[in-house]
C-alpha cells in the first residue's frame, strides 16, 4: 500500500498543486529560452514540432512523473527504490534519481545566473536606462553587462539566496505562498506587453514567423532543430529530472492526474507563445536577427519599454514578474535534492538547503565566467553555460523521461496505473498507456539517437 502523505508536507489544496507546478514549468524556458531556441531554427517549423512534443510526449510523461511521485511519497531516488522493490525489480530504478540530482544541480546553477540578468534588467528598468534606446545601443549594453563578472556574480547570488530562502521554509509556508499571486500577475503583464508590441511592431511578420511552418529552411538542421524542440518541452514541463515527481508526492491522493497535468501543460505553453508573440513583433519591427541566441530576451524588450509610456515602471513590473517566475522554478529544482538529504542523511530542511544551494551556486559561478573571463574554454563548441544547458535539456532530461515512461507503462503493473490515475479504463487511458509505452520512448530514443548519430537519416546536431 502506497503512504497517504509526505513526510515533508502536503499541498493544502488542488488549486495550490496547479499553481506549484506550473510555477516550476512556466519560468524562464518560457520567456527567455523558448522564444531563443525557435529564433535559432527559423520559428514555426520549431514550434509546430515542440508543439507535438508537449502533447504527444510531454502531457503523458508528466502524467507519469505526477502518477509516480504520488505514489511513492518520498525523494525521486528513494520513490524510485520503492516503487521498482515492490515490483520486484532493481533497486537500480533509484539511478533515475540520483541522474535528477544531478540535472537539478547543472540546471539550478545556470538557471540562476541567468535569473540573476533578470533581476539587473529589472532594476535597470527601473532605474530609466532604456528610455529611448535603440537596437544597436540595447545590444551593447547587454554585452557589456555579461561581459562584467562582478555584476553577474553579484545577481546570481542574490537570486540564489532567494531560492534557497523559500526551500528552506518548506512546502506549504514556503513554496505554496510563492506562486499563489505571481503566476496570474505575469500572465497579465505578458498580455498587455503582446498587445503593445502588436499595435507597435510588426505583429504579422512575428504570426508568419512563428505559425507558417517552413520545413525546407531547416535544411540539414533538421536533426538539431528537432532534438531542440523536444529538449524545450522537457525543459519547459520541467520534467524527467523528478522535480514534478516530488511536486507529484505532495499532491492528494483523490486529485485527478490527467486533468491536471493538461492543464499545467496548456498554461506554460500559452505563457511560451505569448513571449513569442511580445517579443518577435518587436524584433522583426526593428530590424533585429531571431537568432540573437540567449541574450534575445534582454535585447529586445528593453527597446520597447524604452519607447513606451511609463516604460520604466512596466519595464521594471515586467522584469519583477519575470525574477517571480524563475523563482517558483528554481525551487522546484532544488526540492528533490533538500528532500532526499532530509530522508536519508537526517539534515534539517534548512541545512539541506543551504548545503545543495551553495553546491549550485559555486557551479553557477563557472557558468557566469564562461561568459566572459573564460570564454575560450570550450568543449563541442560551448562553453560552460551552454554544455550545461545542452547537456541537459537535450540529453539528460530526455534520458530521464525514456526511464520514466518505460516505468511507468512497463514496470508498474497495469492495475497501479490505472487505480493511481482514477480516469477509468476507458479511450483516455489506454491513449495514456499507448503513449508512455510505446510512443514517448521510441520516439525521444529515435531522437537521441539521431543527434549523436548513430541514425544517419534527419542530418546530425
Ligand atoms: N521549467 C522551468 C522553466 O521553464 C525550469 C525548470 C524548473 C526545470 N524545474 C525544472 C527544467 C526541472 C527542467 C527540470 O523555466
């Protein structure tokens, strides 16, 4: 019999689930990395894959990851020993998560200093440095400012501490009160912005740009632009590292899984595609290049509220909103590693969150310098930011989404599946098992297997 509750708390309502777990998924994947990542590969041959990623992998690997969470009860690695022991299966399965904590560590150290720009940007905003500005003059002031270790030392580790604050607090003091406000005052403040930016630039250039899909111009990207996409959905749902399987574990046990991993997953890819929407009419109304790479975000929104009136303020509520959003995701990362050191190590919360954050923070800072006083350190090309980023959004987290899926459709017996999702045995179901075993897995492998190219077939990475 699977524990009714969680040793680290619960979440006090449905409706504090959902917006816990869409604080995780809706961050800066949705409005830095996405809008980036499509600019990369030419937009909507890009979106129209990731939007098939999100429903034909994403929505039923999430529903797996909930359904496992909620059911084993514990840390990632300890669920996993669980539930695989009760199946009479290796004890093996605990690798999963112990690969979680290892993403989370990689992607938290990023996550932050990136973060740590958005809480510059706001303050800048603030403070009327874009008032006026043009694209030539936004561009230098970003490359000047990531060209500045001190400055983005400074802002990751305000953001860091910050994490480490709500973690330490605990599941419903902690978290539960973060997203409550935050998530429906972002969605606002990114409609009003796609409405500005669409009587201001050129909103039917960025509508083509992202819905006219335009597979000939991949050419021999192909390969790449779909393991992108597939690795921004992973990314974006925050899944296959087990952050929404221990967000799963404080969930109730009468909460219906498909409902609301569906819903989860509409709100983070609506979020994603109005950043589309505010950001590309801008780009393409002043001339500027969707393939800026990771600064695009910070160039061009800066020339909006720069030409906007009472630009500052919203440029400044707009950034805030943004630091809120990377906020609620950034915990959810560090949650599995605090919740594992609490069950099996007997640290208090507040040390296992101090310990794992300053572990993130001193690897964040070998991000922020490969932007600067180490940028010719290289391997494959990246460097450190960007390894970890690829490495995994691309690789490590559709990894962990194969082992999850294959858990949940080959391993759990059909039974548990079935009493665990509560929907019956009907056409939704067996849609779910259809996917979690067959399709997810065969085709994140197909894909994964083509960028490191052993399949020779879509053009390599
Ligand atoms: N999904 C978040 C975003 O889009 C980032 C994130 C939070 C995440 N938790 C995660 C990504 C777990 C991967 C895995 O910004």
């Amino acid at each position: 019999m699977s524990p009714s509750t969680s040793i680290h708390g619960m979440w006090s309502t449905r409706l504090a689930f959902i917006l816990a777990a869409s604080g995780s998924a809706v961050g800066l994947g949705n409005v830095w990395r996405f809008p980036y990542t499509a600019g990369e590969y030419g937009g909507g041959a890009f979106v129209l894959v990731y939007l098939l990623c999100v429903a034909c992998i994403g929505i039923p690997i999430m529903m797996a990851e909930v359904m496992i969470g909620r059911r084993g009860r514990q840390s990632p690695i300890n669920t996993m020993r669980t539930l695989a022991s009760q199946e009479g299966k290796t004890p093996a399965w605990s690798l999963l998560g112990w690969m979680g904590i290892l993403c989370a560590f990689l992607i938290l150290s990023f996550y932050s200093v990136i973060a740590g720009w958005t809480l510059a940007y706001m303050v800048r905003a603030g403070a009327g440095v874009f008032t006026g500005i043009d694209a030539a003059a936004s561009d230098a002031l970003f490359n000047a400012f990531v060209g500045n270790a001190e400055a983005l030392l400074a802002w990751h580790t305000i953001f860091m501490v910050l994490t480490v604050l709500v973690v330490a607090r605990g599941v419903a003091s902690g978290l539960e009160q973060a997203v409550r406000w935050m998530m429906p005052a972002l969605f606002v403040l990114l409609l009003v912005m796609v409405a500005y930016a669409a009587l201001n630039g050129d909103l039917g250039g960025a509508l083509r740009y992202l819905f006219q899909p335009d597979f000939a111009e991949l050419g021999d990207k192909a390969g790449a632009a779909i393991l992108s996409a597939m690795g921004q959905a992973f990314f974006s749902l925050s899944l296959g590292m087990g952050a929404i399987m221990i967000y799963g574990s404080y969930l109730k046990s009468d909460a219906s899984i498909a409902q609301n991993t569906i819903i989860i997953a509409a709100m983070d890819t609506l979020v994603a595609l109005l950043a589309g929407l505010a950001i590309f009419p801008i780009v393409f109304a002043h001339g500027l290049e969707p393939a800026a790479g990771p600064g695009l975000v910070f160039k061009t929104l800066p020339i909006a509220f720069g030409e906007m009136p009472g630009g500052s303020f919203f440029g400044a509520l707009f950034f805030l909103l943004l630091v809120f959003a990377a906020w609620t995701s950034s915990i959810s990362l560090l949650e599995p590693i605090v919740a594992y050191l609490v069950e099996n190590r007997g640290f208090s919360r507040v040390r296992a969150s101090v310990l794992s954050g300053t572990g993130a923070w001193l690897l964040g800072i070998a991000c922020l310098l490969s932007l600067n006083a180490w940028s010719e350190y290289t391997l494959l090309g990246k460097g450190v930011l960007d390894l970890f980023d690829f490495l995994t959004a691309n690789i490590l987290l559709p990894l962990g989404g194969i082992l999850i899926a294959v858990f949940a459709g080959w391993v759990l017996p059909r039974r548990a599946s079935v009493d665990e999702l509560g929907m019956g045995e009907g056409l939704g179901y067996r849609l779910w098992r259809l996917l979690v075993r067959y399709v997810a897995p065969l085709a994140v492998a197909v894909v994964l297997l083509n960028a490191l190219g052993v399949l020779p077939a879509i053009g390599q990475v």
